[in-house]
C-alpha cells in the first residue's frame, strides 16, 4: 500500500499505538522511511507522548493507598456485620414477639371433654337427697373460689345448689358446683386459663351482660363455655335446661363473680 | 455471613487489589493530583467491593475496575460541573485543522501540561487512556462503554487539539502550525 503524507500524518498515532493492521502498518513504514518530514513528525509525535508521561506523572504511594482502601473496605464491611446484627437482632425479637402470641393463642383441645368426663366422676356421683352445707362447701373451696356460691346463688327456679368444692382433674384444678333439679344433675366449673384458648368459635348471647358461649355435646352432655380474660367456665349438662334464660343466669352470676375477681 | 464476606474478601484482594498501582496511576493523572486521585481511587475500590458479587470470576478485572473508575470519574464531573463543557470540532472546519496540525519541534514539560489542560474532559481521558497508560482502543473501549469508532474519533480529535493547543504554549520560533490556531480564543469568540 503506497501512502501519502497526509495518510500518514492521519495514522500516525495509531501507528504508534500499534492499532494499524499489518498492510497499513507496512505502507505506513515504507513511507516513513523515505520522507524526511515524515520521519520528522513521527520523532515529534514520539516525543510528544514520552512528554506527556513524564508531565502527567504524579507521585504515588501505591502501598499506603492500598492500606487506605483496604481499612476503607474493612469500615464497610463492619458496618454491614453490623446492620446484619441488628437485622438478626430485630428478626429474632419479631419471631420471639410471634411464637408469644402464637402460645398466647394456643388452643386447649380437651377443655369440653374434661368437664364433661369430671361431670360424671364427680357430680353424678352425689347421693340423692344431698343437701347444700355451706360449712362443708367453705372447707373444701380454696382461694379464690370461697364465695362462688354466694355469687351464683343456691337457687335457680327448680334448681338448687347441692354442694361446692375443689376438684382436681386431670391436671386441672377446677372450683367445682354441684346443681341439682327437674331431675338432672348440673356441674359448673371454673378454672384458671391455662392451657390456652377455647376451640371452635363462640356465639355471642345478649342479655343483660354480654356472653360469648361457646356450646357444644361432649359424651352425650351439653357444654355451655365461657372465657374471661384469666378463667373459663363451664356449665355441664344431662339434657338442656328448660327454660334457656336457667342457664345463661347461672352462668352470667358466675361471669360476673369472676371478671370481680379478675379486676 | 461473615465467613462468606471473609472468603469475598479474598477473592476481591487476589483480583483487584494487585491494580492497585496502575489505577491509582491514571486516576491522579486524570484528577490532576495525587490527593483527588486517591479519593477516586478508594471510591472506586469500595464501589467494586459492593459490586463484587457481579464480577464474574475468570474475566478481565482490570477492565472491569477501569469501568468503574471512567464512571465514578465522569460521575463526579458531573456533579462538579452541572453543565457539560461541549466543544464543537466540526463548526468552521476545525476537524480539518486537527488532522494536519504539525507537532512542535520544540516541546517543554510545561507547555505540554498547559496544552493537555486545555482539552475537554473526554478527550483528557482517552489521551491519558491510550496514549500515556497504553490502553488498546478496545480496551478504551470496553472500559468507557463505547464503541471502538467513538474512541478513535475522539482520539482523532483529542490529539489534534492537543498539538494546536502545543503550538500555541510553544516558543514561536519552534511552531510549524499555522498561525491563528488558537481554539481557546476562538471557542471563547463563538460563545
């Protein structure tokens, strides 16, 4: 390839560069090596770049630069162990924060066939003819029961209060009051909330005071159950009770007792 | 976690850290200063630190840190000058000019920083790029984001400016460009 000196004027820095391709760069040198001002301009151009190293070079200290960059690098990567931390930190409260009230929540399974079972061990188990004796019943409920009668009431229309006491089962320790009348025995127990919340949902009832019963058969008996904030109640029994309201004002007295001693 | 970021840190330490000398070279050349170079220096390392994870392990990490130091470099222009210093070649046949303008016989180390002062920012780079660090125009390339026409265009460009501008720092006598070259003047006259 035969170039002329303003070709070679416009490659010359590529040449310099070595970008020119291997004809180009062969013309180029051919060319060069015939033209004086070619020649010229190319030791210019050298020249030129050596000049412009030189000038632009700056002193560096590589070695300190990298100690800088490296505890630059350390800063961040503490602070983000750090934001990690508190990331953990936060998670792990949130998770502590859940499973609180996932166990605040947690469901006691046997609750209805507890009371029901206790109804027929206990409650089925009194003589006829039993009488209420309020000395007996103050010996054999513990605190804070001890007044529970007084607030249900010894007597119910046809119903009457037979007996009163503590009655530990199954782990549980329930105040335990024994009602008998129209030819059925009833059991009204209440207890500390401590296995955890009531199954299935409970409808509510308005009369007077609000209820949220939960009702449902277990063994053959009808459960009516109340939660409060730190008792539930049960009223247990053989066949439904006539009339309906019987049963709400038994348990309404004995809400009522409770949430007393609740606050 | 933290052995993770450990192990991270290791790998980065083996493939970038060892630019450290180059990079900190062209990014003091570029700022004009050893100090400004190593703010841009660090600030490019801890950028790439925080992009590590993309860096795919076995390619070309020196092309990879200049990518990040030309943006944080062209990144922190900007923020200084909010206007882009344009300089248009083409207008009264400057391109032209470029092409032909002679190389002093002359030349001195302070006309030569007076000369390269003067060129407009991306022509500065690629000159430092190319024609001082000895980067490949595709190097240059990869490293600035475009395509290897543009760099040696601007290249063109750069270097004719730079031989008009040492014409106009060199003593009179040793100039052979033609008189009246001074873009400086007639940029400032078009304005």
């Amino acid at each position: 390839m035969n170039l002329d000196c303003q070709h070679v004027r416009e490659v010359m820095d590529s040449y310099l560069s070595e970008e020119l391709s291997v004809e180009t760069n062969h013309g180029f040198l051919r060319h060069v090596a015939q033209c004086r001002d070619c020649t010229a301009e190319l030791r210019r151009r050298r020249r030129l770049r050596a000049l412009l190293s030189e000038t632009l070079d700056v002193a560096v200290d590589a070695d300190r630069v990298r100690a800088r960059i490296a505890h630059a690098m350390d800063r961040e990567l503490r602070s983000w162990v750090r934001v990690v931390r508190l990331g953990a930190v936060a998670a792990t409260l949130v998770a502590a924060v859940a499973v609180a009230y996932w166990a605040g929540r947690r469901v006691d399974a046997a609750a209805y066939d507890d009371s029901a079972e206790d109804h027929i061990a206990c409650a089925l188990t009194y003589p006829d003819g039993t009488a209420y004796d309020k000395v007996r019943a103050a010996q054999n409920l513990e605190s804070p029961f001890e007044h529970i009668v007084d607030a249900v009431g010894l007597s119910h229309g046809l119903y009457h209060v037979i007996d009163a006491h503590m009655c530990p089962y199954k782990g549980r320790n329930y105040a335990h009051v024994v009602i008998r009348g129209d030819g059925q025995t009833l059991s009204l127990f209440a207890e500390r909330a401590e296995r955890g919340a009531l199954p299935a949902t409970p409808t509510t009832v308005l009369a007077g005071d609000t209820l949220d019963v939960h009702a449902t058969t277990r063994l053959g008996y009808r459960i009516s159950a109340v939660a409060t904030r730190d008792h539930r109640l049960f009223l247990v029994s053989e066949r439904p009770i006539d009339p309906p309201d019987l049963a709400q004002d038994i348990l309404r007295s004995a809400v009522r007792f409770i949430r007393g001693l609740e606050n | 976690m933290f052995g993770i970021s450990h192990q991270r840190r290791e790998e980065f330490d083996r493939a970038a850290l060892v630019h450290i000398p180059e990079l900190l070279r062209v990014a003091s050349r570029l700022c004009g200063g050893a100090d400004a170079g190593e703010d841009l220096l660090q600030e490019t390392y801890l950028q790439a630190w925080r992009s590590f994870h993309r860096f795919e392990a076995g390619t070309n990490c020196r092309a990879w840190l200049y990518k990040i130091l030309l943006f944080t470099y062209s990144a922190q222009n900007r923020k200084r000058a909010r206007q882009p210093f344009l300089v248009d070649l083409d207008a009264a046949g400057e391109t032209a000019l470029l092409v032909d303008a002679p190389t002093p016989d002359t030349l001195t180390a302070e006309a030569v920083k007076a000369a390269f002062d003067c060129l407009p920012e991306n022509f500065r780079t690629l000159v430092v790029l190319v024609d001082v660090e000895g980067l490949t125009y595709r190097e240059a390339a990869a490293a600035l984001h475009v395509p290897v026409g543009t760099v040696m265009s601007r290249l063109n460009r750069g270097r004719g400016l730079l031989r008009l501008e040492l014409a106009r720092h060199a003593p009179a006598s040793s100039s052979g460009a033609p008189s009246g070259m001074d873009l400086s003047r007639q940029r400032r006259a078009r304005s």
